[in-house]
C-alpha cells in the first residue's frame, strides 16, 4: 500500500498461465466475448503476437523503430517466448546502441561527460557489446555497481564509502552500528547477528535478490531502468522496525520518499509482504510508469506477492492464485461477507480509501488480467506503456480499444470468479 510516501502489507498465505490459449482461434472464431449479445472481437493486431510481429517487421523495414519496438515489446509481454519479437526488439536495441557507441567515441577527447553517458546508454541497451567495454577500458572507465564509472569515480567512491554509509543510515532511521551488506544493485542495511542466524539472513537476502531478477524478466518489454540504489533493511527484531518503520500490524513496509523497504526477522521472515513491497521499489525506480492508479500499483504487488519461492530463496514461481486473496474477494462477490467495489469506482480510487476488499480485488483484477484474460496481458500492456510515455489514460480508456466497456468487462470479471474460476488451481 502507498500512502503518504510509504508501502505496507500484511501476512497472506499455481495456475498455469493461459492468457494465450487458442488466441487466434478464439478470436476468429468469435468465441471471446459470445456472439449472443453482438459484442464484437477486437482487431487482431492488438492481441495477436504474430499479427504484431508482423507489423513490426514492417515498420523496421519502414525506418519506424519507435513503433516497430513497441510492437516487438508487446508481444513478448503477452507471449515470452515469442523468438520472432524477442529477435526484432534485439536487433533495434543493438543498432540503437551500436550509434551511442559511435557518438561515444567521437566525444572523448572533447566531452568525456557525454561520452561516458552515451557508453551508458550503449551498455544499458546491449550488454554484451564488446565495442562498448573495450572503449570504457580503453579511457579508464570499468562497470562499478552495474554503473559505468571512471576509475576516480570509484576511488573516491570508496574513500567516501563510511561517509556515504553513515548519511543513509541517518536517512533510512537505523543505528550507526548497523553492518551493511552489497549485492549487486542491492544495499542491505542489517543488524541481524549472522553468528546465529546467517541461514535465514541469506535466504532472504536471496529472495531479494531472486524476485528482482524474476521482475526484470517479466517486465523487460518495457525498457526498465538499470540502478545501482536498491536498498533494504532487515532488522532481527520488530520493535526496532517498528521505531524506524512506524507501521503498526505490518509485516514489510516500502517508503518511496526514503527510497527503502523495512522488513524484521523475529518470529521468521514474511516472504509474501516481501515479495509484495518489493514489488513497489522495483516500480519505483526501474520500471518509470508515471501516475499508475492504485488498482494496478497493489494489484501487481499481490501478483508478485502471491510467487511461491523455493530452493531457499532462489527460485520464484509466478502466477499462484493467492488463496487468501481469493476466499475473501469470492465471499464478496457471493454476496456472503463485504461487498464488490463497482468496477467504476474501484480502478479511480485513491490510495487513502484503500482496504482489504480492495486489495483481494486488486489481486483478483490483475491475477485475471495476467493470467485467466485471453488478452489481458494486451491491456495491461497498452495502460503501462501509456504511463511510461506520457500521463496514461484510465482502464476503461484502454478497454475501449478492445471493443469493451467498463460494465461489460466486469460483467465477465466477476462472472469468472462467481462460477467458481481459479478455485483449486
């Protein structure tokens, strides 16, 4: 939960994702929607991969790699396996970065600065280009925190390091004394004793590490940000993250004003409110998505929230029904205990008006639209891209370019859950 600067959640307890199943013939077919009530099926290039391939090799062909990108993004977003996309969106991220590099390398002498920020640019978008990490050693520049930096950078980096240290520790709200521990773009701030409890202090700091590398797979099509201040602190016990922290009855907190997760160790690690708050810095800082209502912003949390981890930490599976989230978002929709938020309401509401109905049915919304939806993901996708490019537009905007309204889509939403939908999966 946002409010106020700040992400919490509490303690909740696989459905294969089928968001693809016989997508063309669904759609050909007129079987998506039912043809009894005159609903019509929406174009095929917005929610078939192979259509969007195609228009996508057009447009590159065309010299259009804005939009050729878009489309080789979005089918890899609604299909993760797709090759096709996956090889088109490669060879635009390899010319885009293959000029930065050229850019580059005519700086140097005279705009080092720039230079270093174009060989950044080259690095972020192909990775393995071996122009880019020969010219960084060529001029004195090596990869630092997933950064590049000259070498006096780094040095003085590490001279500053106590200092550097010292001043987070005071912004974040932990002692002087607290170790701190670093794992890639992770900063661990812990006063946990590893002398008697260094087994579980690395399983969680491998789920950490294991959902953020889950995250940038399933979230690469839209071009996430590569950052270097990805930081958590882990307490041994509550009442000292309830100092810092200040969230009574929370398990996990996220504070995007203080740029840190806060989770405490005593009574064992809450690997769900983990999953779910990180989820939120992850938002925050790499995926650059401007305005996202709270539909969304706590709907993916309990998608993540929901992953079942294994082998200590280092493995995540996503796309579990939350059974928690379910059995209260079904006795609403059953009429047995709560009530449905109307659809209308619900994706406009504001993070103060938040409540456990709206987190069961912000998980149940997006865990359709990830999972169950045979285009779901597409409408997921076209509401993020518009945020990540300009303001966005609200849900039922975009499920206008699906041929839906707003009651309409609830109509089937509810449906499913109602009949009984996800139960035993």
């Amino acid at each position: 939960m946002m409010d106020g600067g700040m992400m919490f959640g509490s303690k909740r307890t696989w459905m294969p994702w089928c968001a693809l199943l016989a997508l063309a013939g669904f759609v050909d077919a007129g079987l998506l929607r039912g043809d009894d009530d005159g609903a019509q099926a929406p174009p095929r290039e917005l929610v078939d991969p192979k259509k969007m391939v195609e228009a996508a090799n057009e447009f590159a062909v065309g010299g259009k790699t804005v939009d050729a990108s878009r489309l080789y993004r979005k089918a890899l977003f609604v299909q993760p396996k797709n090759g096709k996309a996956l090889q088109g969106w490669r060879k635009i991220r390899k010319e885009r970065a293959a000029r930065l590099v050229g850019e580059g390398a005519a700086a140097w002498d005279t705009e080092p600065a720039r230079a270093l920020a174009l060989f950044r640019g080259a690095a972020g978008l192909d990775a393995s280009n071996s122009k880019v990490k020969a010219l960084g050693r060529e001029h004195g520049f090596q990869e630092f925190r997933g950064e590049w930096r000259s070498k006096n950078e780094i040095e003085e980096y590490r001279k500053q390091l106590s200092e550097i240290e010292g001043a987070r520790k005071q912004q974040v709200n932990v002692d002087e004394s607290y170790s701190v521990i670093y794992r890639g773009p992770f900063r661990f701030f812990t006063d946990v004793d590893t002398r008697v409890a260094k087994s579980t202090l690395e399983q969680m700091t491998a789920s950490i590490e294991t959902h953020w590398a889950k995250y940038r797979e399933v979230m690469a099509p839209f071009e996430l940000r590569t950052v270097s201040d990805l930081d958590v602190v882990l307490f041994a016990k509550r009442a000292d993250y309830m100092k810092s922290a200040g969230i009574p009855g929370s398990a996990g907190v996220y504070y995007s004003s203080r740029g840190v997760g806060y989770f405490f160790g005593e009574g064992g690690w809450n690997f769900s409110t983990m999953l779910h708050e990180m989820t939120h810095q992850l938002n925050d800082k790499l995926l650059g998505a401007h305005g996202v209502e709270a539909w969304y912003e706590e709907g993916v949390a309990e998608y993540f929230g929901a992953g079942f981890l294994t082998q200590a930490g280092r493995r995540v599976e996503l796309g579990r029904v939350d059974a928690y989230r379910l059995a209260a978002f079904q006795e609403s929709v059953r009429g047995s205990a709560g009530r449905v938020i109307p659809l209308d309401r619900f994706v406009r509401m504001e993070r103060a008006e938040l409540s456990g109905e709206f987190y069961a049915q912000a998980w149940a919304l997006v865990h359709y639209l990830m999972e169950v939806h045979p285009f779901g993901r597409c409408i997921i996708f076209d509401y993020l891209e518009g945020h990540r490019i300009q303001e966005g537009r609200h849900l039922a905007e975009v499920l206008s370019d699906y041929r839906y309204d707003l009651g309409s889509f609830e109509e089937e939403f509810l449906g499913y859950y109602r009949s009984g939908g996800a139960a035993g999966q």
